[in-house]
C-alpha cells in the first residue's frame, strides 16, 4: 500500500493552487476526472437497489419485512459517520482517507454481488456505507483545496453537483435495467470494476494535504456525535416506515437529540474540539448547510410525493414513472452547469435565495395537479424548472460552507456539508409522508368515506407544505445571510 504514502512526511495543507484565472490544466482536469467519477458512483449506489428488492429478497432470502435494511443500512452508516470521517481526512490526510474508501467500497462490492445470505448482504451494505462517509468528504475537500476560492472552484462544484444529481437519479434506473437484463447483483460489481480504475488512476493524479502538526483526535466528541446521528437518522427512518408516534422512532430520536446535546458539552471542553464551533458561528457555514439540509429535504421529499401521484393518482406503472423523473434529472444536470455562471454574477447568497425561491415557486404550481393525465405536462415543465433551482441552491450553498474556511480544516467543512446532505434526504420523506398521511385520514374521518380522492387531497396539502418549506428557508436564508452579493472579478493571468 505504498500509495497511501505511510511513511510520508507531513505536507503543508494543501499545495498552492494555481492561478485562479488560468485555464483548466490536463493534470486538474484527471483530479476532476476521479473525484467526480468517485461521487458520481457513490451517488448511485444510494437508489440503485431500491428497485431491485424484490429480486434480491428471492434470491438471498429476505423476510419481506426486512428487506428495508439492505436500504437503511447503507443510509445508517452513510450519514452517521461522515463528519467524523470528514474531519479524520483533515487531521490524517484527504488523499489517504480517499484511497482507503475506495479500496472498502471495491471490496465491500465484491462481497455484496457474491453473497447469498441476508447477513453478508447488510454486512457489505454497512461497509458501502462507511466507504461513503469517508469517500465523500475526503473527495470534496481534495476539490476544494484543488482549486482556488473562486470562479475555477465554483465550476468544480457545479459540476460535483450536476453529477451528483445525475446519479441519484441514474441509481433508480441503472438498478432496474441491470436486474432486468442481468442481474441484481451487477449493481455491486459495476463499483468494483469503477473503484479498480479510480483506485488506479488516484495516486498519480491526486497530491496529499494534512496539517505540518497533526492534534490529537477528540475521542469523546467522536464517539457522542456519531453516535448521536446514527440514533437520529434511525429514527427518522423508522418514522418514515412506521409512524412518528411509533416508540422505536420516538426512543432514538429522543436519544440522538440527548447525545448531540453533549457533543455540545464536550466539544466546549476539550483543547483540540472535533468541531471548532468558531466554524460553526461563520454565518455562511451555519446558515449555508441550513439552505443545503432543506434544499435536499424538499426536493427528494418531492419526489417521493410525485412518485405516489404517478402511480396511485394517473395509474403509472413504476418503469412509466421512474421515466418520467428523467426531465428532473436533467433539470438538475442544467442546473449544476448554470449555477457557477449564477453565484459569479450574483453571489452564493444570493444564488441560494434565488435558487430556493424559484423552487417554490415550481412546486407551489403543483398544487393545481389532478387527474386528468393531461397533467404531467404541468408536471414535467415544473420539475424540470423546479430541479434546475434546486441545483443552483445547492451549488451554492456548497460555495457558501466551504468558501474563507481553511485548507486544515476544508475536509470538517465538506463533512458538515455532506451531513446536511445526507440527512436531508434521510429527514424529508417522514416529514412529507406524516403530512400526506394525517391530511389523508382528517378528510376521511370528516366525509366518512375512503375514496382515491383522498390521496390526491393529501398530496395536494404535501406538495404546497413543501412549497412553503423553500420560500421559508429562502427568506431566512436572505434575513441571516447577508454577505456581499458579488465577488471582484478576478484578473485573468496573462
């Protein structure tokens, strides 16, 4: 493993970035090259099971009630240890953590395409998980220290987003047509043959950054934190499955919410916190990943709203209706592209009120949907209008939290960021569902009746709360973000 440089002395933070108005080099543009193709894959493996379950519960032996935890596993562990990861890539090096995710997700893929049993099968669900908490930060935050604060690095993060974005919508559709024509089990062996050729390409093009003095890891604080959001991201999944009065959502949310409280404690303690919470305190750090956790809440929760109206209201099948999320996905693939042009002209700021505002708007329009399947053209302009926004949202809330913050402590900053993410996604479709579901069973209760009616009633009062849930967040975000709207154009170097 002598690529993981071992025995390498410690570096500066981060090699010196190039020229911010220089043109993209071939060396910058393979560093793009892997770290993108990284994440994009990584984004994937978040939904590209999801529709094989049923297959994977006939052939490995699942109980149909259990089956939810070749999902919930990978989401666990995925979102419970990335700001711990995401800060180890700082204090021990981004490149070294990066490598070392790579080679757990090559052999955790392995290990799920050839298991025939349900506990190797969430065994290597967890591993790919882990392998995404460490990948994912230690990723952007080689990005980031990459290329300069600026135009270049808005560019970078454009396109992180517009891939990211990509593949979570890729994910649904490769699943299917992968066990269709193949098998389920291409789903994981798709990632070893993508981590072998990143695995290989990685250490020639990707240079190591760590502090010149690497401080001691802050155990306590590791331990409460990660924990914490492992017993929150469960509960918010059991709500989502179950309900939110539900005993085993309500016990470990309770729980998360009294181990964050003292990560708080201890982090206020300690000399060498996990967590400086003077990172926190930056305006666009805490209020940044505030705009990123609800741009994600709202537009997977979306989603998921949509998905029912497809299939419950217009009577899609679920190939009819995964097709029809393509124009999201390209909505977003534009939107990642257009958002550095966005933050160049107007800020990150104001991009993400701009962004978010916008969304709102094109889901507020939803609300008009019905029956009639003439509809999903209301459906389609607005998702695709909707999910061009909810990318420059994201795009610059990415700026926003790791723009001024130092190189030692970019891979803290992309963790926090990673963790908003994640738990966005987690956190959305409970809330959505809880809402659709108590709207559905008042209106019941009060016309005495159980008519499909109901359900398109319910997702009506949804589709406008997370309507109102973007115009809320916009317009804190402009009340308590307020830095300057425009950078100085940076002279371009001869």
């Amino acid at each position: 493993m002598s690529h993981l440089d071992e025995h390498a002395p410690p570096t500066p933070s981060a090699p010196a970035p190039p020229a911010t108005g220089a043109a993209t080099s071939g060396r910058e543009r393979l560093v793009l090259a892997v770290l993108l193709t990284a994440g994009f894959t990584l984004a994937v493996d978040f939904s590209i099971l999801n529709v094989a379950l049923p297959a994977i519960g006939t052939d490995v032996g699942f109980a149909l009630e259990d089956l939810q935890w070749v999902s919930t596993s990978f989401a666990l562990f995925a979102a419970g240890f990335t700001l711990l990861f995401g800060r180890v890539a700082d204090l021990f090096g981004r490149r070294r953590l990066f490598l070392l995710g790579m080679v757990l997700l090559a052999v955790s893929s392995l290990v799920g395409g050839l298991a025939t049993t349900p506990g190797v099968l969430v065994a290597a669900r967890v591993a790919q998980g882990l392998a995404t908490a460490i990948v994912t930060p230690a990723a952007l935050s080689l990005l980031t220290t990459s290329f300069a604060e600026g135009p270049r690095r808005d560019r970078a993060l454009g396109l992180n987003g517009a891939l990211m974005a990509a593949g979570f919508t890729t994910g649904a559709v490769l699943g299917g047509v992968l066990t269709d024509l193949l098998s389920w089990r291409w789903a994981f062996h798709v990632n070893v043959a993508v981590a072998v050729v990143v695995l290989a390409v990685a250490p020639v093009v990707l240079t190591e950054s760590r502090p010149e003095r690497r401080p001691r890891l802050d155990v306590p604080g590791a331990v409460t934190v990660t924990l914490g959001l492992l017993a929150i991201v469960y509960g918010l999944t059991v709500a989502g499955e179950q309900s939110w009065q539900d005993p085993a959502a309500l016990v470990p949310l309770l729980l998360g919410a009294v181990l964050l409280l003292a990560f708080r404690v201890v982090e206020s303690r300690v000399e060498e916190p996990l967590v400086p919470f003077s990172l926190l305190a930056r305006r666009a750090v805490g209020w940044g990943n505030v705009a990123g956790l609800m741009a994600f809440v709202t537009e997977t929760s979306l989603v998921f709203l949509l998905t029912l109206y497809l299939q419950d209201v217009l009577d899609y099948s679920a190939l009819a209706a995964g097709l029809a999320f393509a124009v999201l996905g390209a909505g977003t693939v534009l939107g990642g592209l257009l958002a550095p042009k966005v933050i160049a002209a107007v800020g990150s700021p104001r991009a993400i009120v701009g962004g978010l505002v916008a969304q709102g708007v094109a889901t507020g329009s939803l609300v008009l949907l019905g029956t009639s399947p003439a509809f999903i053209v209301l459906l389609l302009v607005a998702t695709f209008v909707g999910g061009v926004a909810n990318l420059v949202a994201i795009v610059g809330f990415m700026v926003s939290v790791t723009a001024g913050v130092p190189d030692d402590e970019q891979g803290l900053a992309t963790g926090l960021a990673t963790m908003s993410q994640q738990v966005g996604i987690t956190l959305g479709i409970p809330v959505m569902s809880a809402i659709l579901t108590a709207t559905v069973h008042t209106r019941d209760a009060a016309t005495d009746s159980t008519d499909s009616s109901g359900i398109l009633t319910g997702l009506t009062v949804a589709i406008g709360a997370n309507a109102v849930l973007c115009l809320l967040t916009a317009l804190l975000v402009h009340a308590f973000l307020r830095t300057p709207g425009r950078r100085s154009p940076t002279p371009r170097t001869p």
